[in-house]
C-alpha cells in the first residue's frame, strides 16, 4: 500500500523503518504492519508474517540414491503432501539438535553427523520465515517415529519414485522442491539433474 510521497531520495539509498504495529499475535505466529519510506522517498506499508523461531528441512539420503521421505496432512492446504522431514526449532537448540530431534520424532530414524548446507528465507516478500536446511548422511534406524501424528507413512524414496510423487502432485511443498534440488545439485544424491529438472517443470 503507498502513500503520499515522504521525502525525496535517491533509488539506491536504504529503505527507512518507521514503525512496527501488532495486527495479530498467536502461540505459533505474529502479524505485523510495518510503516516504511522505501528508496524512492514513498510512504508504504507490509503486512509481515512474524515466527518466534526458525525451522529446520531435514534431507536424510542413503547410498546417494534415496531420499528418506514422510507422507502427513497439512491442514492449511486441506491435503496430504509428501515431503522431507522438517519441524521448528525450540529455544535454546542449536540447528542441529533441531534436526537430529525432528528426524527422530517425524520418523524413528537418527543420524548423529547432520551437517547445516544452507539458511534462507522462504517467503521473503512477506514473511520473516526463516529456514535451515540440514544434510542428514546414512541415518539408522533408532524405533518408531515419537510423534505418529507428524507422519501417516515413512518411506525411502529413489529417484523413480521422487518423480513418479510429482508427477502426480504429491509434492507440493516448496521447502521439500528445494532441498532436494540442492541435495541432487551438490550431489548428496546421485540423481540425473537435467532429468529431473525435467520432470518439475
């Protein structure tokens, strides 16, 4: 939403923070409105979408041909989704802690060298969401999932399956497209890129 023109300002200069008004507050998120002057000197406010903690994206891989892989509901888009483990973290853990918790509650398996790839924003125009996606190598089995209501199914999947999964619309969540394209891309997973790419277009 824009308003009237503030200040006049160069376009490569910062944009000004002015005020920040609480819109909503529940146990799981925040929504703020945030009063700005962006780089061209107009007034302008953003809706933003505020979590308490960050998330971890579990990418658990065997013999770099298969995908450990959970079937849940997601009552948000009133569907069942494939994807790779994942979960928020609590205070006081470390990423890595997160990801070693997850992986046991999502699916009774546990890898004690999770290794941290990368951290990124995944609704950056709106949301200050922020993920952490952790390398779980050859990960062994410890019992049956803590939480059964995380995960309706835990199944190892290849790259004929991971295909066969999209194709059909199983997989629709953006944190699992992702991780699993730098799992193939930095070669956790010795899956045909261009084929697969391919396949997710």
């Amino acid at each position: 939403m824009e308003g009237a023109k503030v200040a006049s300002q160069e376009t490569n200069e910062p944009w000004q923070h002015l005020t920040r008004e609480s819109l909503l507050v529940t146990p799981h998120l925040e929504v703020h409105r945030e009063q700005v002057v962006r780089c061209d000197g107009l007034a302008a406010a953003y809706d933003i979408i505020c979590l308490p903690h960050d998330a971890v994206i579990i990418v658990p891989t065997r013999d770099r041909r298969e995908l450990l892989m959970i079937r849940q509901y997601r009552p948000a888009v009133r569907r069942e989704s494939y994807e790779v483990p994942a979960g928020g973290m609590e205070p006081g853990e470390s990423i890595e802690e997160a990801a070693r918790r997850e992986l046991r509650e999502e699916t009774g398996w546990d890898c004690p060298n999770v290794r941290v790839a990368l951290s990124y924003h995944p609704m950056v125009g709106r949301s200050d969401a922020r993920f952490h996606i952790v390398h779980a190598e050859e990960p062994v089995q410890v019992g049956e999932p803590t939480d059964p209501i995380e995960a309706q199914e835990v199944f190892w999947a290849d790259e004929d399956r991971f295909a066969e999964l999209w194709v059909g619309g199983g997989i629709v969540a953006g944190a699992c497209v992702t991780s699993t394209l730098l799992a193939v891309g930095s070669g956790w997973l010795t899956w045909d890129f261009a084929a697969l790419a391919g396949v997710l277009r």
